[in-house]
C-alpha cells in the first residue's frame, strides 16, 4: 500500500472502517454485534482504533516475501 493517511471513520449504520484520507474506498470494516458493543459500554470506538493501529503496524513488519507465499487456511481462536 502506498504511503498515505489512513482516517478512520464511523458510519451512520454503525460500521468503523479504515480508509485512505484522500479515498473513499474502504481497506478494511469492523462491525460490532450490538451484544458487543454492549459489552465494551460504548467504547467500541476505542477498540476498534487498537484493533486498526495493531494491523496497520502488523502489515508494515511483512516483507513482500511474506506476501507472496501461499498460506493455507486456518483456524483463528
């Protein structure tokens, strides 16, 4: 991805999703279960800022080596 500023945005139907700043093409969407948002007493917002941040830099560590292998599916817990 080249580098530009990525903005963070909350939807009126109340999905959060990550986009380039001068994009309107979404990169990635969160959407928290009303049972979840319940859970986190309206600080969904919040996580989903440290759910962003913790990818964003996660994608910066991988090299393109990393990106062209092929992976298997699995399971995530």
């Amino acid at each position: 991805m080249p580098t530009s500023f990525l903005e963070i945005v909350e939807l009126p139907d109340g999905r959060i999703i990550l986009r380039r700043a001068e994009d309107e093409e979404v990169l990635v969407t969160l959407d928290f279960s009303a049972d979840a948002k319940a859970f986190l007493q309206g600080h969904h917002v919040e996580v989903a800022k440290a759910m962003f941040n913790v990818g964003v830099q996660m994608a910066g560590r991988l090299s393109d080596d990393d990106l062209e292998q092929d992976y298997e599916p699995r399971v995530l817990h």
